[in-house]
C-alpha cells in the first residue's frame, strides 16, 4: 500500500470517526431506524388485522384511523408554531 492510500484511508477513518461522534447523525440515524421499524409494523398490522376481523369491522378501523389521521395534520401545524 502506498503512503497517499494510507494517508486517505486514515483521513477517511478520522470523517466517519467525527460523523459517528456528531450528536446530530445520531440522532437521524436512530431517527430513520425507528421510522423504519414503525413502518414495518405497520405493514404487518393490515394484513394480520384484515384476516382476524371481519370486512365490516375492518372498515370501520380503517375510517377511524383515517380520521384520525385527517385530525392531526391540521393539528400538528400548532406543534410547529412559535409561541
């Protein structure tokens, strides 16, 4: 290995070294991985739910989670508004 390889290498070790110490990227990466964790979940959650109840009290969960969710967009624009 040649010492301009060996020099990058350890300069490329010392950016993931900071990147890894930086409280922000951490915080995103614990961030994606619990989205992602959630939306796996969710995945599963309609096909189990749709096979153990039945067609009519599938629909009704459906709506009351899409009002649900219509609810809180509108709402969640006061989580973001300054005091």
């Amino acid at each position: 290995m040649s010492r301009a390889t060996t020099n990058l290498s350890s300069q490329m070790r010392a950016k993931i070294k900071a990147l890894a110490d930086d409280r922000f990227v951490k915080n995103n990466v614990i961030f994606f991985f619990g989205s992602m964790g959630v939306a796996f979940l969710s995945y599963l959650y309609h096909p189990i739910l749709g096979r153990i109840m039945k067609v009519e009290d599938f629909g009704e969960v459906q709506t009351l989670l899409s009002l649900v969710t219509q609810v809180s967009v509108p709402l969640g624009i006061f989580a973001v508004i300054p005091n």
